[in-house]
C-alpha cells in the first residue's frame, strides 16, 4: 500500500475539533496515543473490542503508548503501526486487530488562527460482506467517539500549551505578607 493509498478506501467516519492550542502542543497529545494514555474517549469500547480481537488470537491486549512528539513511522502503537508521521500535521495508523478488512486511523492537524483544528478519521476497506457488516455495525460508535477524542486531545494540548507557557506561575510560592 502506498502512503495515502488509504484516502481511497470506500468507507470512513470522523470527528474533528479546534483548540486554542499551537500545532505542536496539538501533535504531542496526538503522538501519546495509546499505551497509558490508551484513547482519551470510551476508553471501554476499546478496551472491549481489544478482548475480542485477543478472544479469537490477535494482538487486542498489546500495550505499547506512542513517544509523543518523537512518534515515527514503523512505530507500534498498541495494535496499530504507524504509516505516516508527518510532524506536525499528520498521524495515520494501520489497524492491527483481526477484522474482516482492512483500516486506518488517521489524525490531521491544521493551523488556523488563534490555535488548530484536529481532525480524526477512520477509513475502511472492507473484505467482503461480513467487512461491510463490520463497518456498518462500528460506524455509529466512531461518529461519536472521533468527536469526543478529538475534544479530548484539544483540552489537554491546551492544558499543556497552558503550563509550559507559564512554568514559573505554577511553581513559585506567593512573597509573603509585607509587615509595617
């Protein structure tokens, strides 16, 4: 498969948000993904789903976060290896799990002004007719999901953006009272 060879799939859902926060606060949150951090929205559903990918023997319970900013392309995050790593603006993983087709998950991040809008969206290959009945029956969670992690992701870069904007604020005691 060529890089963006997945754009072309026939299938695909999404969600996207926008933030206050600068792109490359945005691109740290997004290249966490996984591991400890494990989705930043129904983490349940993936957790569900990852047992029944390592019910019938597939790589479902792996952990393995991505490395923030640093993520590159080979990378294995949880089930998924990492196609394409364009810093800042694009993270796009292969799925892992056994499933009837074949998907990717992917992450844009554009600048606009006052901040950037993530957008997330998974696309689907399907392998015959149970692959359409597999997207068909997990369309509906990814409406939801994409745009609730996506808001996820844009309130922690803001977080993030926030405390290193103002590193000494956070840690420096307040002068005490002046007596006269």
């Amino acid at each position: 498969m060529t890089v963006s060879a997945y754009r072309d799939y026939p299938y695909h859902a999404g969600g996207a948000s926008l933030t206050r926060a600068p792109q490359h606060a945005l691109w740290s949150v997004v290249g966490a993904i996984g591991g400890e951090h494990r989705y930043y929205a129904l983490d349940t559903l993936w957790t569900v789903r990852e047992w029944m990918d390592a019910a019938i023997g597939g790589p479902g319970m792996r952990r393995a976060g991505g490395r923030g900013a640093e993520v590159a392309v080979g990378d294995v995050i949880d089930s998924w290896r990492v196609l394409v790593a364009d810093r800042p603006r694009r993270l796009a993983m292969e799925f892992g799990m056994k499933a009837p087709g074949h998907g990717v998950l992917e992450f844009d991040i554009e600048p606009v002004h006052g901040g950037a809008r993530l957008a997330a969206t998974a696309y689907w290959k399907p392998q015959g007719l149970a692959g359409l009945l597999y997207w068909r029956a997990m369309e509906p969670a990814h409406l939801v999901l994409f745009r609730r992690m996506t808001a996820e992701m844009c309130r922690r870069a803001e977080r993030q953006a926030g405390d290193a904007a103002q590193p000494e604020a956070a840690n420096t005691p307040e002068p005490a009272p002046q007596r006269g």
